[in-house]
C-alpha cells in the first residue's frame, strides 16, 4: 500500500510536445459516461460484488502478470470529475476510448485514452510495457523519442483502485513546450496491462502561468482512478 503523500510540485522532463493522437482501438470504458457525452459505449462503473474474487489490493508493475485476461477488465474511473463543475467535456467519449475534460478554474485540457495500443512491444514487466507505450504515445509528436528516454525521465507513481481500496501503479513523464507555447506545460501518465492487453494513458496540457504538476497531483489524488472489474460485468 503506497502511504507517502505527493509533493505538489512534480518534477517533470524536458520533452517538447505539441500534440498526442495515439492509435488506440478496442478501448471500453468502465465508467459512466461524462455530462454531454453521446457515446453508446459507457457502461456503469463496474462494482465487486460481496462474494466476488478481488484482485490483488495493490496491482504493483509485478503484479500485473497476476491479472488473468479472462477474468478482468480495466478502465479509467472519472466519476468524480464528471460530477465537479469544475471540469467541463471538452471532447465526448467517441466509442473508441478517448474522451477530454477541460479544466475551468486553470485552463488545462485532461485528455484520456484506453484500449489496445497498435504494434505495442511488451516488455519484461508492466513497467518496461508502459514505458514502450509512452514512447509511442509521444513519438507522434516527438520524432525518434524512444523507451529509453521515457525510462530516464519518468518516474513512477500510483492511482487508487476504485471497484476496492488498494493502488494500481503508473508511470509518468511531462516537460515543457507544445502548442501553447514555450512556457506551457504538459505531462502524460499512464498504465499498460501486459497481461490483458490494455493500456491507459492520460495526457494533460496546462498553459503558460499554471503549474502542470500540481494539476496532475490535484488529479491523482482527488478525481482520478482505475477500476478493475470482472470481465463478465
């Protein structure tokens, strides 16, 4: 169980981004739809039943391996920033596991994505998996960046589980730059799920004058989590 708080500064890389498009098919969501949204495809976040068999409580980089593909789903959980006037949709759930929030009190767009990533190459662990998958995500708009370089300037982190109390474990990266000029700020944390062939990831841009990590930090700790269900909901 992670018990250390955040420090409401992270300290992010020196990427420059402009823009992030994955390629990301298959998603389905695990969370009611955002106000506004017309998708078809949101489901009711999925909830354990009292007899039901539960995950691990922490799902580590390691533990990943222990999530059978037959038995569980993952998704991203937004039920509370869905329900806080503060963040408006900005882009409904489009069927296909992308959908945004924009943030009405510091002008930061929260862009969220799940599902199968193209020709993503696994790695040793759901740590080495999710840095390849940042890498991907990126390298639409950083040529040639590659896991490597993810893995030098990420650092791990975690989101609470949602359908139990336990943490799900995360990488995140971020810098500076991008479409909202050389003062904005932008960061993208994420998971993938080797083993269930799922990846989430969260792409967050801030103007210039709004500090990203406490943005981020306000959404680990406040609003943003990853339910895991049985696949049979």
């Amino acid at each position: 169980m992670h018990t250390s708080a955040r420090a409401a500064g992270l300290v992010l890389a020196a990427f420059l981004l402009t823009a992030c498009t994955p390629d990301v098919s298959g998603a389905r969501r695990a969370t009611p739809e955002p106000t506004g949204s017309a998708s078809a495809e949101a489901t009711a976040t999925p909830e354990a039943g009292e007899d039901a068999a539960m995950p691990p409580t922490d799902i580590t980089f390691e533990a990943g391996a222990e999530l059978d593909p037959g038995s569980w789903r993952v998704g991203w959980d937004d039920r509370l920033m869905a329900a806080d006037e503060r963040f408006a949709v900005s882009s409904p759930d489009d069927g296909n596991g992308s959908w945004a929030y924009l943030d009405g009190q510091t002008q930061c767009t929260i862009a969220f994505y799940q599902g199968a990533i193209t020709d993503l190459e696994l790695g040793a662990d759901d740590r080495a998996s999710t840095d390849n998958m940042l890498a991907a995500v990126l390298s639409t708009q950083i040529p040639g960046v590659t896991a490597a370089d993810v893995t030098a300037n990420a650092s791990d982190d975690y989101v609470a589980q949602t359908t139990q109390e336990g943490t799900v474990d995360i990488r995140l990266v971020g810098g500076s730059g991008g479409g909202g000029g050389s003062e904005a700020g932008w960061s993208e944390f994420g998971r993938t799920f080797g083993a269930l062939g799922t990846s989430l990831v969260v792409n967050v841009e801030c103007p210039a004058g709004h500090d990203v990590g406490t943005e981020v930090t306000a959404l680990l700790n406040e609003y943003v989590g990853i339910a895991i269900a049985p696949a049979s909901d």
